[in-house]
C-alpha cells in the first residue's frame, strides 16, 4: 500500500512525501493584505511538508472577506509572497479566495458582491468584532467576467513571486461555492438554474487561470456537502459531477477535497471521475488534534485512492509534523483557539519541534 512517506511526482515538483499543508488563513498580514516576514517564518519552519498549500489570498480588494487577510492584487502583495516563498522552498501553492457574500464594508471598504442578493445569516468577523452580515450587491456578467479575469491576474502574480501554482477556492461558502449551492445562486443567467450553470462560474474561473499560468500550476478545491457560511447546495451528487466535467479536459495540477470522508458516496463517486491526482484532507475531531497527529485517517484516505493529504491543524500546531508521524512521536495540540486568526508570532510561530 502506498506509504505517507514516499515521494510523489506532482507536474514538475518532485514531492519528499504525501503530506500537505491544507490552507489555513491566520489574519497576520498588514491591514493592507501584505504577508509579513512573520508570515514567512511560520511557512519556513514547516517546509518539510511534502507540499505547503498557503493560505487564501484575496484577487481583488471587493474579495476581502475579515481582516488582515492576505491579498495578490498589488506589487505590494506581490513582493510579500516574494518573500515569503524565497524563504520556504519550490513546493508551493498559494490558494486564491474570493469571499463573495463573506465580507463586510468596515473591512473591504465596499459592498460585498456576490450570485445573488441572499446575506450570509450569520455576524461576519470586522475589524471591531462581529457584526451582523450586509445584504451583498449581485455581480452584473459584466462584473462576473471581470472577476474571473481578476483571478487569472493573480495567479500570474503568485507564479512570478514564485509560487509554484495556485488552488482555485470553491469550498467553504466563499464566492465558487455561492455560485455552486441553490440557496445562494437564484441567478436566472447563464451563471444560476441548471447545476451546468451553476458550476458555470468555477469551470471558467478555473479555464482563465489555466490559460494565464497552466493546467499543471492550477489546483482546485471543493467541499461536497459543506455547510460552513450557511451554505445549502443539495445534494452534491448532484452539482459536483457537472463541475469535474467541465474541468476534467485540462488537466489540472490536481483536485482538493476537503473534508473527505472515505465511506461517503461523494467521496466515492469524486475518486472514481476524477482520474487525475486528487488531495483529500480527513475528517478529524473538531476539538482536538488526534494523538497520533491523524496519521490512522489519513492512511485510510490514501488506502480508498487519494494521492496525497491534506492536513490543518496538526500543521498548524505541529512544524515538524512529518517527522513527528514518521516517528510515531506525540503531537502539540493546538493552543488558545482565538490566536489561530489574531496578529503576532504567539500561537502561530512559537510552537515547539520534537528538538525543542
Ligand atoms: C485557522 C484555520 C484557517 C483556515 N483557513 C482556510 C483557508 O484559508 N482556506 C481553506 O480552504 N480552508 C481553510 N481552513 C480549513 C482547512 O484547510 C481544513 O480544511 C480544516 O482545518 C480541516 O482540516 P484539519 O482537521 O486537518 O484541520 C482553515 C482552517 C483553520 C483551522
């Protein structure tokens, strides 16, 4: 059986292991969504991760969706990332995000866009605390296709700072998974109605960064069946297969799932179209990170056909992770939940190695 530890051939990067970091946003750029050296050194200690996939960077300031998240739009932005991949390594991947609906003004300086005028039914995290969530304005095609070129502009930044390729963000609830889930898409356009027209938007955010930077530096991840940002998008049987079909001609980098559960039937059926390398990040206990760092679930996600794993929080607590599950050696649990989205090197860069 394929082993955690053995290397694998992802387009021209050859991976040490199977082991990825999964994208984790940590709110320590500038107010102006520049990553800092900080943010460097947090990816520097953990680059013996087979692959580091870096956390969601916004294409556009209308994209923004809390505070001091990181951005690829500027110079600025882009001398950042620089910085931060020239003292990692090759193997990185930065993930683009949109936030659609998840936004506020006080944060992004503008009303949040998104399918359709349905607000997030929940607060929204600003720079003075949680508010309730604003009405977002509906995107115009016009403004549709502007915002798909948007992406495809960053991920020509992220490539000429460096980054080896960059994952398209359609899980989660941010603006892709608006567009895919019926309760946010009411869109009677090209864009909304059939689940060929919703995962319209995805496919052709996906095709514009294919043709900036190519298939084999462009990822993409989804999550079947999510509901994190009120998100209710039916059966996922139902939106998903459309989806891959639409991108499945590209060739691509590779296919993300997150949250993947190998006994689930979107699991199963994801596995069996998509014959192209696909990441699954496990399901893990939400509290805690398991004593054996989740090594048992992600062995039984590669024993079901992933090619690699994505891992979180084990990550985030532990930066010598894979030397850790290689060894068998206990693992850090994540410390104060809060400081996972706070500023500053406590809970982010201070957490120790099996070395001390
Ligand atoms: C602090 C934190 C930030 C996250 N930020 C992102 C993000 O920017 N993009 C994303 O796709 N998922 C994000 N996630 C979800 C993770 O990528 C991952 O799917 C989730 O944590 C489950 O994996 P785990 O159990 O190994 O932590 C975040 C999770 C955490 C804990």
């Amino acid at each position: 059986m394929t082993n955690l530890f053995e290397p694998f051939a992802l387009g021209p990067l050859t991976l040490p292991n199977r082991l990825v970091i999964a994208p984790m946003t940590r709110n320590r750029a500038t107010e102006g969504g520049v990553p800092t050296e900080l943010v460097a050194e947090y990816y520097a200690q953990r680059a013996s991760a087979g692959l580091i996939i870096a956390e969601a960077a916004t294409p556009s300031a209308v994209g923004q969706t809390y505070p001091n998240i990181t951005a690829l739009h500027t110079d600025a932005h882009q001398e950042g990332w620089r910085r931060v991949v020239r003292a990692v390594h090759g193997r990185m991947f930065l993930q683009l995000q949109h936030g659609g609906r998840v936004g506020h003004p006080d944060t992004s300086g503008r009303t949040p866009v998104a399918p359709s005028p349905v607000p997030l039914p929940e607060p929204v995290h600003t720079p003075t605390g949680r508010q309730a969530a604003v009405t977002p304005r509906e995107l115009t095609g016009d403004e549709v296709r502007a915002t798909i070129a948007d992406f495809a502009r960053a991920a020509r930044r992220a490539v000429d700072a460096g980054f080896a390729g960059v994952e398209v963000h359609g899980a989660n609830g941010y603006l892709l998974h608006q567009f895919l889930a019926e309760n946010t898409n009411h869109r009677t356009d090209s864009y909304g109605g059939s689940p060929e027209n919703r995962a319209r938007f995805a496919a052709e955010v996906v095709a514009a960064v294919v043709a900036e930077i190519g298939a084999d530096r462009t990822g993409l991840r989804i999550s079947p069946g999510n509901t994190v940002n009120g998100i209710a998008e039916g059966d996922p049987l139902v939106v998903y297969p459309p989806l891959l079909d639409a991108v499945a001609h590209h060739g691509l980098a590779y296919l993300h799932v997150a949250f993947a559960d190998p006994g689930s039937q979107a699991y199963k059926e994801i596995r069996t179209r998509w014959t192209g390398t696909l990441i699954a990040n496990p399901v893990l206990p939400v509290d805690r990170v398991p004593d054996d760092g989740g090594r048992a679930a992600a062995e039984r996600l590669l024993a079901a056909g992933a090619d690699l794993i994505a891992l979180g929080r084990p990550f985030l607590a532990n930066p010598d992770l894979v030397e850790r599950l290689r060894a068998g050696a206990p693992v850090n649990q994540v410390r104060e939940r809060y400081l996972m989205y706070v500023g500053g090197p406590t809970g982010y860069t201070d957490y120790p190695t099996l070395a001390g």
